[in-house]
C-alpha cells in the first residue's frame, strides 16, 4: 500500500512537471535552446511546436492594464540548422523591431527579409539561419545593471561629481544618485531616467546630455561653479533586470507615484531633496523616457517666476542645429495639476521648468547622442548668460515657426489601445 501510495505520488507529480516544463522559461529541442535567464530576459515563456519551432509567448509583467511597449529578450543558443522563433504577443502588438548581439561585437538590427508579421502584429515569425555562437536577441539594446556599473565608474572618475545611494528599490537593489556640489548654495538641475524600463532609447539621451553638462572642456567648470546637478540614471533597477514593461516590482507604475511616494524608488529622491540642508533649489527638472517619436513634453507655460518660456526659448534655439544633423522633435505644453507625474510633481512643488524628454524608440542612436550633447551644450550657454536675447528661431527664414498646443491632460487622451504611450 505504502508502494502504491508512494509511485501514485510519483506520477503525479511527475505529471505537474511535465505540463509545467511545456510552458518554462527555457525550452530545447534536438536542434537548439531558446531561453530568458538574464539581466532584462523579461516574463516570457516558451512552447516547443517542432524541433525547428519554438514559440515564445511575450507577457506583462501584470494583468493590469498596461502600457503597450511588449518587451522581449532571449538568448539563443548555436544550431546548426535553420529555425523558426514564434513572438506571441497575445492581446499586444508588435512594437520593437528585433535587434540581435553576437559574442564580442554590437546590436544590430535583424533583416527584415528574415521577419513576418501576421494576425494584425500579434504574431512574428523570425527565421535563424545556422549559428556558431550563443547569441541574444531582444526588443531594445539590453541595457542593465552592468551597463550602468561601467558608465558609473567613469563618473566616479570625474573631478566635479559625488556619488551616494539614496535609497534601495523593493528588490533592495541601491539607487545610485551623482551630484556636483562645488558650492551648496548654487542652484541645481534635477535629471531622472528610466523610470520605464523598455525605454532604452532615452539612455542614449541621458548619457549623452549628463556627459556633456560635467564633461565639456570649454563650459563645463564654468557652468559647474554656478550651477549644480543632480541625476538619478536609473530610477528602475528592478523593473530593468527583470525586464517588465513599465512598472517596478511592486507592480507600480514608479511616474504615477510622485503624490504619494509609495514606493521606495520615487520615496528615495523625494526624501534626498526634502533633506537638503543648504539653500539650493531645483530650478529645472528633466525626465528622460522613450516613445514612439522624439518629443517634449514642457510644462512652462504656467510659471509665475521670470522665466516663463524658458524651455520653449531653449528648445527653439536649439532646433535648427538639431535638424542639421536630422534630428527632429515637437514640442507640446503639457501640464496637470495632479502631481502623479513626476515632472508635474516639480513643476508644482518648485515652480520651476520641467519637462519629459521622450526619445523615438527608432531613432538611429549616434543622432540620439549628439542630440543630447546640443542640447545640454545650449542649455549651458542660456544658463551662463541670462541676460542673452534668446534668438527667436521661428523668425529665421525657412524655418518652421513653434505653435502652442492646447494643455495635454489624462482626461482627454484616447483609449488605452490607441492613444499615444504616456509618459
Ligand atoms: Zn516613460
């Protein structure tokens, strides 16, 4: 009896590991091995069809409603025959194009003779052909933990920056705050990125921008002996590692978050400004995230101190050096009372500028990075010389004059499915 209670035990449990290993974070066949165990894998699990067919159902990291930015990665291992990946978005759409990494070398995107879209985006089909080397495959750059360690230890590097951990996310993961703080009463800059995960592209921008407010030969020490920053480069860590769409991993989104400070990410700057003991202020605010096209989103229109339009004058000065190297952006006024967002959040507790910078998901990354640099460089000069007459770009000849867009709020977006990605 103890035998047959035992192996009935057996199989039943063996038959539980069989249903679940069908549906698993890494699946193998005869010819190859797909799986997501790694810094930014995200919640995707995978299904063998054939030996040369595995799917891979790409899922959210809740069942909430969620914004539509699916993210994907998974390595690959060599094969030595052609394959076939399935991506099943279920309910979502395609939106990232694939990029791929092979040992020693860049992303690169795939070729688009290789990818079929069906069922309205919801279904792609990628061919691989033979591989000699394990190769990862993903939405965006992988971008993680490790990236951002190496771009930290170059900072810590230089003369003008300190580094502190001002706080820890719900995964205890530390979030490494840097400041330049030559004089304490100077007043400061605040730089937020990454609040969203899959939002790779904005990197390229924050990099390029911090990079050059700290790292410019000519402005640099100037702007730092008036000025200060502060940045956070990664407000997420955990929603980066365990590649989620966009919340961190109390399932929250961390930018609706600046009202209450529930979580530990957003609780962590507030705290770190609210504890300043000197007499500096923000008196800008800039948070970097990604969308489908480059835009800002500004929120100056309703200050009361003397600069009104300071971020539409820096923007529109900037705009025709920008377009010399083909990068162009709008510009929308943006605001709400509600303080959820963080940029409304600053914008109504400091009564300074503050604005979403939102990079296009497809934007070619080196045009990113030299954006940024333009725009942190103009940023300097409009900084150091106030009394400056902006150069009021929409006069030039052949250039596109600025227009002022009605106020942006929640209440009049779109449905869900088919309004643009909040920032
Ligand atoms: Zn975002």
């Amino acid at each position: 009896m103890r035998v047959f209670l035992f192996l009935s035990l057996f199989f039943v449990c063996d038959y539980t590991f069989a249903s679940i290993k069908q549906d698993s974070q890494k699946c193998t066949t005869d010819l190859v091995t797909i799986d997501f165990n790694f810094s930014g894998g995200g919640n995707s699990v995978c299904e063998v069809i054939s030996s040369d067919h595995i799917k891979i159902l790409v899922k959210p990291e809740s069942k909430d409603s969620i914004n539509p930015s699916p993210w994907y990665a998974f390595r690959k291992s060599k094969h030595i025959k052609k394959i076939l990946l399935e991506l099943d978005y279920g309910e979502y759409e395609h939106r990232y194009f694939p990029k791929i990494k092979k040992i020693n070398s860049g992303w690169e995107r795939l070729n688009k003779s290789d990818i079929l879209l069906k069922n309205d985006g919801k279904n792609v089909f990628i061919n691989f052909y033979p591989s000699k080397e394990d190769q990862y495959i993903s939405s965006q750059e992988l971008i993680t933990e490790d990236w951002y360690e190496d771009w930290y230890k170059i900072l810590k590097k230089n003369k003008f920056l300190k580094s502190k951990i001002i706080g820890y996310s719900v995964q205890n993961r530390p979030i490494k705050a840097f400041f330049s703080n030559e004089n304490i009463n100077n007043p400061f800059i605040l730089i937020l990125g990454r609040q969203h995960p899959p939002e790779v592209s904005s990197v390229f921008a924050i990099k390029g921008f911090v990079n050059e407010l700290i790292g410019n030969i000519n402005l640099s020490e100037k702007f730092l002996s008036k000025y200060n920053i502060f940045f956070v480069p990664l407000m997420n860590p955990d929603g980066v590692e365990n590649g989620f769409w966009r919340y961190n991993y109390n399932k929250k989104d961390l930018n609706r978050d600046w009202d209450n400070f529930f979580q530990p990410e957003t609780y962590s700057v507030k705290n770190f400004l609210d504890n300043l003991k000197n007499r500096n202020q923000p008196i800008l605010y800039i948070d970097f995230h990604s969308t489908y096209k480059n835009i800002f989103y500004i929120s100056d229109a309703q200050l009361t101190n003397s600069q009104p339009s300071f971020l539409l004058n820096w923007l529109e000065k900037s705009r025709l050096e920008l377009s010399k190297i083909g990068y162009n952006f709008s510009i929308k006024e943006s605001y709400t009372n509600s303080n959820k967002i963080s940029k409304n959040y600053f914008h109504n507790k400091y009564n300074i500028p503050s604005m979403t910078y939102e990079v296009s998901d497809t934007e070619e990354r080196s045009k990113i990075t030299k954006s940024s640099k333009i725009l942190a460089r103009n940023l300097i000069t409009i900084l150091l010389n106030p009394e400056d007459k902006i150069i009021d770009m929409a006069e030039r000849k052949g250039f596109e004059p600025s227009r002022r867009l009605p106020v942006y709020t929640l209440s009049k977006r779109a449905p869900s499915t088919t309004r643009p990605p909040l920032h």
